[in-house]
C-alpha cells in the first residue's frame, strides 16, 4: 500500500492563517480565501495607460496604449511609404513597415504578383481587358468595379475604339466566325440590339446542323454503296 503524501503546515502570506499543504515547489503562498480576493481586486483594477507621444521603434504593451488585446507587445511604427506611424503587433520579429492603404497599393495593377498583363479569360470564351479609371472608356466596364479600374470584354473595346466613343449596353457586338476570342475588327460586327443577335446566331447555329446532318447522310450512303454527286 502506498504511502499517504507528507503535509506541512504553512503560514498564509496574506492574513497569517495557518493550513496543512502538500509540499511542492508550486505550492501556493496564500491561502484559498486570500487567492479569491486578489483576484477580484486585480481584475478590478484598470490598467494605466501611458500618455505622451510614443518614438519610432518603441515596445509597448496592449495595457499600456489602450487596446483590448492587452498582454501582448506593440511596436510604434512608421510607413516606408507615406511616413503615417501607428501601433503594430509585436511577436519577437520584424514587424511590416508598410501600412494597409500602401501595402493595399502594392497589390494592384502591374505591382500585383498575381498580374497578368492586364488580360484574363472567361469561362465562356471572352477575353477581359484592363481598363484604368482615367480611360476614356471606363464608362463601359461592368458594375462593380474596383478603385482602380475594371474589366471590359475585348471586342467590344475594339468596337468602341473604331467608332471613337462608348457602346450603349444594349448594342451587341458579334463574331462573325462564332470564334470569341478572334476580336480583329474585321471579324466584328455592331447590332443595334439583341434581337437581331438572337436570330443571326439561331439561323448559324441551324445551317451548322443541318451542315452536319448531311455530312452524315453522305457518309451513310457510301458505307451503303450508293454514290453522291456533287451539285
């Protein structure tokens, strides 16, 4: 059988009572009563918060500037870019230099890591190109758009540079090969709305079938040994 742990009686560091405790190098000093009532007063208690103005490169921590997280460390800096000085988190490393509207600049535009020359593709085919607010055709990108410019389809732009102004939203402007991403201007062409779009794009769709249907008759009849003459 085990034997029972030794107990030792120890004075409270607070109010003097004395009570038996088990030794350990983490016994408390107080005692129950006198730990519950510290902790009620210190959590009381509100932290002084530090007055003057802070010198680049100085730690402070959370309780002392005012801010909720307030265990943790922060250092007063100042942007690389605009010279704007703030708190910034501390962890024992560098901290960034730049604040959020500067490093928000670094991530548009060419400046951006993820820039592809200004042009992406769509899933249905279309090419977008980049256009900056101070283009003359800015008008033309479609809502939302960003601070810094939008997205305009291609052959619409190069519809609206050759007539040297905006397309209104419901001109439409077709490919005459059906190829989407062939926006040369001599493959383009202006209607003045959708419904005209509607009906050249059914009747081409239509000869394409029918295109197929006799491709595929011919092909049968000569598996067939019937000869096909040409018209």
């Amino acid at each position: 059988m085990a034997s029972e742990a030794k107990r030792y009686l120890v004075e409270c560091m607070d109010c003097g009572k004395e009570r038996l405790i088990t030794y350990s190098r983490h016994s408390k000093r107080r005692c129950l009563s006198c730990a519950i009532k510290l902790t009620w007063i210190t959590s009381r208690q509100r932290p002084e918060v530090r007055t003057g103005v802070p010198y680049v490169g100085e730690i402070r921590y959370g309780r002392e500037i005012g801010v909720k997280d307030r265990k943790h460390k922060y250092r007063w800096c100042r942007c690389s870019s605009c010279g704007y000085e703030r708190w910034v988190a501390y962890r024992g490393r560098d901290v960034r230099l730049l604040c959020h509207p500067c490093a928000r600049k670094r991530q548009i535009g060419e400046q951006s890591p993820g820039w592809k020359g200004g042009r992406n593709h769509h899933t249905e085919g279309y090419i977008g190109v980049h256009v900056p607010r101070d283009d003359f055709f800015f008008p033309m990108a479609p809502k939302p758009i960003g601070r810094y410019g939008g997205y305009v389809m291609e052959h619409r732009l190069v519809m609206a540079r050759y007539l040297n102004r905006c397309l209104l939203p419901w001109e439409i402007v077709h490919h005459k090969n059906g190829v989407r991403e062939d926006n040369r201007l001599e493959n383009l062409e202006l209607l003045p709305s959708r419904k005209f779009h509607i009906v050249d794009t059914l009747t081409k769709s239509l000869l394409k079938t029918m295109k197929e249907r006799i491709s595929y008759l011919e092909r049968l009849l000569k598996t067939n040994g019937i000869e096909v003459s040409d018209l």
